[in-house]
C-alpha cells in the first residue's frame, strides 16, 4: 500500500472542490477547500522530490490543458493524467509525459460500458498505459460508477463482477468515493473493502481521509491491495493533515 498525490485543475488553477457539489449548469454550487494560484508544476515538483509515483493529474472541465501539460512536463512519467480523455487525443497525452492515462465519460458511454470504445482505446494506447476511473456514488445501498464530472450515474455498479471483467482491459483503477470527496469526513469503509477483496488489480481510493488513522483503516480493510490518494485534509491543500508526515509513512511503508 503507498500514498498517491494528487493535483486536481479547475478553471485552470489548482483547486480542491468537494465533489458532490460539481456542477456544470450552476458553478456558483461548486464548493471549493482550497484554490492556489502556485502553478502545477510546482507540486508536480514536488512529489518528484518525494519519489511519489503513480499520482494523477485531473482536469475537471475545461480551460485546464496548458496547466495539466505544464505538470507532466516537470514530472514526465511520474504522473497519470484524467479529464476528458478519449481514444483521438489519448497518444497526445502520453507523448506530453503521462505514464498513464485515465478514462471515464468515454468509456462509460450512455449510462453503459461502451466495449468498442474501451477496445479501440486499448488498441490504441496498450492496456499497461489504462486507468479506469471507477469513481462512484451510493444508491439503494449499492455503488454505482458516476460519469461527467461525477454528476451523471451509470448503470455499472462497482461489484465484484465489474471489477474482474474490466480488470482484463487496464493496468489499474482509480476510484474516488464521491460522496465523501473534500469532505474530510472519512473513509467509505465498505468501498475499501470491497476494493481490497475483488480487484484484481492496483486500485487506489480516493475520498474523506482526514488523519494518519484513515490510512491505516485503508490498509486493514484493503487488505494491503488499496492505495490512497490524499487532498484536502492535507496541509499543502489548505488542510491539517502534515504532507511531510504523510511522504513518511509512504516511505516506511514501502521500506525506503
């Protein structure tokens, strides 16, 4: 188990929004932790000076581009990048210093799994260079993958079902637990579980983690098998969460 960094882009700055509140037809909703105006590049230096890997770089919504571009460029294959990414401008990515890209809306394609898109992203990018964005939200008590800007739900639930079948497709998968996101209000602890019991892939989870004892119940409930992304309780996100703490306990973690 490790500690993925995050930089997350909104309107072209480095934000931290709670994400429930995303919202495409009325932005006065969205409620954001923090905004910076210290460019991406800046914590993609960051975590290069860390030996952070497999961290990512979401852009929600549009106007984040040249700030995303900027990051990869100062940490080339030191970070996946997210937001909007499909099978025409995937190599694009890549070739501007991704190790990976991450896939959602175009992939889960009205509400559905979209198999001839998934397939020719594949085709196109290999599936050791493939994150799927498995981020969800709860209804009638069961998971269920959200899409546009985690406004927009699907009918594929996170099961253990979902998660073998498309496990053969990518290299990884990345879930943010939506309905906790930039709330600090802890993990979703049956979504951990769940992860750590059925993928049988590198996952990490995202959402509500407020101290170093939420990693530590990352690690119980996910077995080992669950990474953690951190973003708003950190204090380099406005938070009380010490970063430096965090980079130290990766580190004993992974015996470095």
């Amino acid at each position: 188990m490790k500690f993925r960094p995050c930089i997350d882009l909104h309107a072209g700055q480095v934000k931290q929004i709670v994400g429930s509140t995303l919202s495409d037809s009325n932005q006065e909703a969205t409620t954001e932790n923090f905004s910076t105006d210290k460019p991406s590049e800046e914590f993609a230096r960051l975590y290069q000076r860390d030996r952070l890997t497999g961290g990512h770089v979401i852009m929600l919504g549009p106007g984040n581009t040249e700030a995303a571009k900027k990051a990869l460029e100062a940490y080339p294959q030191g970070l996946q990048v997210g937001g909007g990414i499909n099978v025409d401008n995937a190599q694009e990515w890549l070739d501007a210093g991704a190790s990976h890209i991450i896939v959602t809306s175009h992939v889960f394609h009205h509400g559905k799994v979209d198999w001839d898109r998934l397939d020719a992203l594949v085709n196109k990018v290999g599936k050791g260079r493939l994150v799927l964005d498995l981020s969800c939200r709860s209804k009638g008590g069961v998971y269920y993958v959200v899409t546009d800007r985690w406004q927009t739900f699907t009918d594929v639930p996170v099961d253990a079902e979902t998660l073998q079948k498309l496990g053969t497709y990518c290299n990884e998968f990345l879930v943010h637990g939506v309905d906790n996101e930039g709330k600090q209000c802890g993990i979703l602890p049956d979504l951990v579980e769940l992860l750590g019991a059925h993928s049988p892939i590198p996952v990490t989870y995202a959402g509500g983690v407020r101290h170093l004892d939420d990693l530590a119940l990352v690690e119980q409930l996910g077995k080992g098998k669950v990474d953690v992304t951190i973003g708003s309780a950190l204090d380099c996100f406005g938070g009380k969460l010490s970063y430096d703490k965090v980079v130290e306990w990766h580190h004993a973690q992974e015996g470095n």
